[in-house]
C-alpha cells in the first residue's frame, strides 16, 4: 500500500513539472518580423494599424530615435493585456 501511495505521489510531482515546463513555453514570445513606421510613443504603427509597444533593450532604444521613419523589424512579441510589446531583435530603415 507504502508502494502505490509514493507511486502516486512521483506521479503527481511528474505531471505538476511537466504542466509548469509546458505553460513556460506557452508564455514565450513568437519571433516575427513587421514593417512600420515609428512614432513619438515608443512605438511601432504598421500600415493596417497595429500598434506594437517598444521593450526598452539597446536595440529598442535606437530604434525609437527613429520618428517618423519606416523601418522592418525583427522582433519578439508578447502579447499582454491589451498590448503587443516586441523587444527588437535587428532592425532596418525602409527607403521609401
């Protein structure tokens, strides 16, 4: 009876790591490339309007000097709450 009750125990503490390693991965963000121009508010418009916050990284802070310019990103999303925020993998200035 010892045996199956710490069998049942493992298996429980199995299937609850499992459940954590899987929701982790879920929580992970998609790596995805936009195009769009940046504005004032740290943030990148696309042109069907979708806005996408700007994580502050070394490469989100160069890229929102860039005011007004359209650029492609190669990005990170995290979705939140009623946000997309991307932190910027590489960027490029779109000549138009």
């Amino acid at each position: 009876m010892k045996k199956i009750a710490k069998r049942g125990i493992f298996i429980g503490f199995y299937i609850v790591i499992v459940l954590t390693l899987l929701s982790s991965l879920a929580l992970a963000g998609k790596r995805i490339t936009i195009v769009g121009t940046v504005n004032d508010y740290y943030q990148i418009v696309t042109d069907e309007g979708t806005v996408y916050d700007i994580a502050e990284n070394e490469k989100g802070d160069e890229l929102a000097e860039l005011v007004d310019k359209k650029v492609r990103v190669v990005c990170t999303l995290e979705e939140e709450e009623d946000s997309k925020v991307i932190t910027i993998e590489s960027y490029k200035v779109i000549d138009e």
